[in-house]
C-alpha cells in the first residue's frame, strides 16, 4: 500500500470511530433522560394523591390512571381544566429533562378500573 492510500484509510477509519463513539454516548444520554422524565413525572403528579392512581411513562407516552369514582362524579369543564393542568405540568418535566427536544409527548388519560379513555393529548415544545 503507498502511504497516501494508508493516510486516507486511516482517517476514514478514525471518523467511523468518532461516529460511533457519538452514537453510543447520543444513546446513553437520550436513555438518561428518559428515566429522568420518568422519575420527575412520577414526583410531580404525587402531589394529587388518590386522585391519580397511578402513572405509567414509557420514553414519549405517558399514561395517567385516575380514581374513576372522583372521575365520574365532576363536571366536564372541572375534568378538562384538570387534564390541561395535568398536561402542562407533563411538559414542563418534558422541557426540564430535555426528552421534548426528540419529539412531543402523548399523554392518554384512563380511569383505573376498566382502562376506560378519557383523554388524549399530545404535547409538543
């Protein structure tokens, strides 16, 4: 091989290795951040008690199981009003974990007994 052939295999072989180096560290940091939304969603909405059941956040969706019995007995302008507040605190942990800058998040409301659909959102940035 004459060393221009080898200079240039060389540095090919560097930048598929700084490619890769990026791709790896991009994976981890984006995976951090996902369980950093998770657990800040989780803190956030505890401060509801009984009247969210409990939330399942999985990287861009967030699931939000609320007491059916409170559910069913408010009005529709007091349920939709607490969805868009619950929505917003949602995009705030979003922005503070940096996971909105990868796409908007969905987040579907469900009454604990029956996973009845009593909502969906998506939030974006």
């Amino acid at each position: 091989m004459n060393d221009k052939k080898l200079k240039i295999s060389a540095v090919i072989g560097i930048l598929f290795g700084i490619f890769i180096i990026w791709a790896v560290v991009s994976s981890y940091l984006y995976t951090l951040r996902k369980e950093n939304f998770k657990i800040r969603v989780n803190n956030t909405l505890s401060a509801y008690g009984s009247q969210i059941d409990h939330v399942y956040v999985e990287g861009l969706y967030v699931g939000v199981y609320v007491d059916a019995d409170r559910w069913y007995r408010t009005d529709k302008s007091s349920q939709d009003s607490w969805q868009k507040e619950v929505c917003t605190l949602i995009r705030m942990d979003a922005i503070t974990s940096e996971v909105m800058k990868h796409g908007g998040i969905t987040i579907a409301f469900f009454t604990e007994r029956g996973g009845d659909d009593v909502g969906l959102y998506y939030v974006e940035e």
